[in-house]
C-alpha cells in the first residue's frame, strides 16, 4: 500500500539498486571473502586485511540501511502502515542499528584485541601459517602459559561472536527486504 504519493521511477530504481547493493556486499563478505582468503594467506595477514576492510564494509553497510530506510519512510507515513510495511520498516530499522553497532563499537572492538594478540603471537612465533591447523598445539599452550593472552582471545572472541551476530541478524532482515521488495515491486 503506497501512500503520501507514488514514487518516481528513478526512485524505485534507486532504492532497489541501494537494497541489492548491500545484500550483494553482505553476501560476499559475510560468506564468500573471508573463506577463500583465509585459505590463501598468513593468520596475521587476514587479520591485518579483515581491520582495514570490515571499517569500509560496516560504513557502507551503514548509508546504505540509512538510505533504504529513508526512501521507505517518505513514501510509507508511519500512521498510515498496515502490519507488514510496519514490519519492513521495523527490519529496515534493525538493519541499520546492527550495522551501526558493528561500524561503531563491536568492529574497532574486535580490531584493537586483534592488533594485541597479533603482537603476542608473534613474540611466539605464531600468526605466520596459513589456515588454523599447522600450529593449534602452539596456540593452546600459549594460551596456557599466559593468563593475558587467554583472556584478550576469549574478549576477541566475544566482539567476534556479537559482531558476527550483528551482521547475520543485518543480513537476514536485508533479505527479508529485498524479498518482500521483490513481491512487491510496484509500490517500494
């Protein structure tokens, strides 16, 4: 149900090309980048790779929610939604507020434990292998021998766990968009 006037063509186009956009780049960070990179190169370099990339994927993960949910709430007045263009707003919404925690805190969170482990690891020898496997002994008894080292992985492992959390819930209400979008093509 369209209401406060229908949209233009371009406009259409444009949030289509903006919501597609960022579930193509969710798709290709969240599922595909990663895997194949973490097979061709060192631990440290990933790392390294992963803390200038997620900053850039976060923020444009960011406008973009911004700018769907903006062009859906001009042609969508909040007093006039039925129960589902209230819930495509709503997923509009947590989309972008789960970008923003990831672009804001959970991503540079992760980041800076990372960038500490790494200085440890490489005292040790470690972080240079490619893949996980080659040296999984080396890094339990690192974590072992040192209390700090064991308890900024488990810190790095739960911004890792919640920015991962963020980014699927993120990525699933894109898709539920886009879906609902694609049914619904006539009216945004």
């Amino acid at each position: 149900m369209v209401t406060e006037g229908e949209p233009s063509d371009w406009v259409k186009v444009l949030h289509l090309l903006v919501l597609s956009f960022s579930w193509g780049m969710q798709v290709w960070v969240s599922f595909i980048a990663g895997f194949a990179l973490v097979k061709q190169v060192t631990l440290h370099t990933f790392g390294l790779v992963q803390s200038k990339l997620f900053p850039v994927y976060f923020y444009c993960l960011l406008g973009c929610n911004f700018a769907s949910l903006a062009v859906y709430a001009v042609y969508h007045p909040r007093e006039l939604l039925d129960w589902h263009e209230s819930l495509q707003m709503g997923l509009y919404l947590v989309a972008l507020v789960m970008a923003g925690l990831n672009a804001q805190w959970f991503g540079p969170s992760a980041t800076e434990v990372m960038l500490k482990l790494r200085e440890v690891e490489k005292e040790h020898g470690l972080g240079e292998q490619v893949g996980l496997g080659s040296q999984k002994e080396a890094y339990a008894k690192l974590k072992e021998q040192d209390p700090k080292y064991k308890a900024r992985k488990k810190t790095f492992g739960q911004y890792h766990g919640l920015s991962n959390l963020c980014n699927l819930i993120g990525f699933l209400c894109t898709t539920t968009n886009l879906v609902y979008v694609a049914l619904h093509l006539s009216s945004i």
